[in-house]
C-alpha cells in the first residue's frame, strides 16, 4: 500500500489549523503521513498542533526563510511514497480523497496526479467562491496559462528526488515555476483525476490584492524563462480567473 505524506505549513494561523489537522485526521485512507512545519508562531498556533502532536508523523517549529523553504523542510522530512500539500488554510472536500488519490497512483503508475479545487469563503465554507476545474494535460496549454491548481498536485517522492524541490528564491510564486519544470519535461508521465481534492479558504499568501503585482511579476519571470509566450501567457493565465469566479454564481454547484 502506497504512503502519503502530506506536508502542512504555517505561522500564526490559529484559527484554521486545527480544522486542517482534523481534515487529514479524518481521512479514511489508511496509510498517510502528516507532516506539520511550523515557523514559530506565537499566537497560540503551537499550542494547537501539539494537541495532535501522537497523530503526526513529523513536527517541527523552528524560523523559516519563507513558504518555500518551509515546503522543502516539509519534502526532506516526508518518508511517504507520494507527497502532497495541505496548506493550514485548506481542507479536503470528503473523507474518500485521499484514497482516490492513491487509487489513482496505483491504477496508473503516473508520476504526479492531479485535479480540481475550490476556493470558499474564510468565515463560512460552505459558501464556494471560485472553482478550478483542471484538464488532461496537453502541452500547448502552458502557452495559455494553464497549471492545475498547486495543492491539487500529488507527486511521487521519486520526482522530487530527480527534478528537485521548490526554488527559494521565489517570494510567491515558487509553486508556478515548481509545475512548469514538471510540466515541460518529456519523461514525467501525468494523470488527471476528474474530483475536486481540495478546498482553500480565501486569503491565502497569494490571494490577496496587495501582493498580485508581485506575483505577476514572478510569474512573468517564470513565463520567460520556460520559452512561453511572456505577457501574453501572464495575460491569459491572469483572465483564467474570470469564469472561475463567475461559475459558482452561475451553477447552484460547481461543474
């Protein structure tokens, strides 16, 4: 039976940690790993996590450089088969999604897997915000903007062993150039499970207005290095955002 190791960051985020440690807990899916990283909070988040401290396979809380560095602290120290990320905002949509995930690894012998997401509102969950729905994988999509949602993505811990962790140097969007290096190499074989595997609470490092332009302008980086269209793949990966927005308005459930 596959392992799961499923990395969880944080710093100072007590009010949704727990829901976040109570969301892998609760998973049906026997055989996974939680591996908590936290940056030395001091709010009270501590405190929270060493309730469940006996139910986690790895925990440490010490300073970081950043969410990056976090996450490769979190890669170093997974022992499992596959290797996930569950950030402490997030949780998942049912008790199954796990196991689905690694139905999947088994049935397909992929070396990532990923699929759908959904963003809700922070105070209230049930309301869903913006939807994200993915695809099977074609390369030209790239060129348009496309990447699967990142915490939807599950790789074996042989990718990272081989491709290599999260580039530190990015501030934001780390996780953009982390699925472009994926993505663009010919010898990493992918499938897309059609479930949504996450829902994300609104107000992430990367959701809010103060920090777009800076992570425009990775991306931009990012986009140019990979030979993609520059501002034209930035402008269609920014326009993307649109229908995913509208789609809950428009359907009583995501489609």
């Amino acid at each position: 039976m596959l392992k799961i190791s499923v990395i969880t960051i944080v710093y100072n985020n007590k009010n949704t940690i727990e829901s976040c440690l109570q969301a892998v807990l609760s998973q049906d899916y026997p055989n996974i790993e939680h591996v908590v990283i936290d940056g030395g909070s001091t709010d009270g988040t501590q405190q929270l996590i060493e309730k469940y401290q006996n139910n986690l396979g790895y925990y440490i809380s010490e300073p970081d450089t950043g969410l990056y560095n976090a996450l490769n602290k979190g890669i170093r120290a997974a022992t499992g088969d596959i290797i996930g990320i569950l950030h402490s905002d997030d949780f998942y949509p049912n008790s199954s999604t796990l196991g689905e995930v690694a139905a999947a690894f088994e049935a397909t012998h992929a070396d990532v897997v990923y699929g759908n997401g959904m963003f809700v509102n922070r105070e209230d969950p049930s309301q869903i915000k913006r939807v994200y729905k993915s695809a099977p994988f074609r390369k030209a999509l790239l060129n348009y903007g496309w990447v699967p949602l990142h915490t939807t993505m599950y790789a074996t811990a042989a990718v990272f062993e081989t491709y290599g962790m999260y580039e530190e140097g990015y501030r934001i969007a780390g996780d953009y150039e982390l699925s472009l290096r994926w993505f663009k190499n010919p010898d990493i074989q992918f499938y897309f499970l059609d479930r949504w595997l996450v829902q994300m609470r609104l107000g992430g490092k990367s959701t809010t207005a103060a920090l777009q332009k800076k992570k425009s302008a990775e991306d931009l980086h990012i986009i140019r290095r990979y030979g993609l269209w520059g501002v034209f793949t930035l402008a269609f990966k920014i326009a993307r955002k649109i229908p995913q927005y509208l789609a809950p308005r428009i359907f009583n459930t995501p489609t």
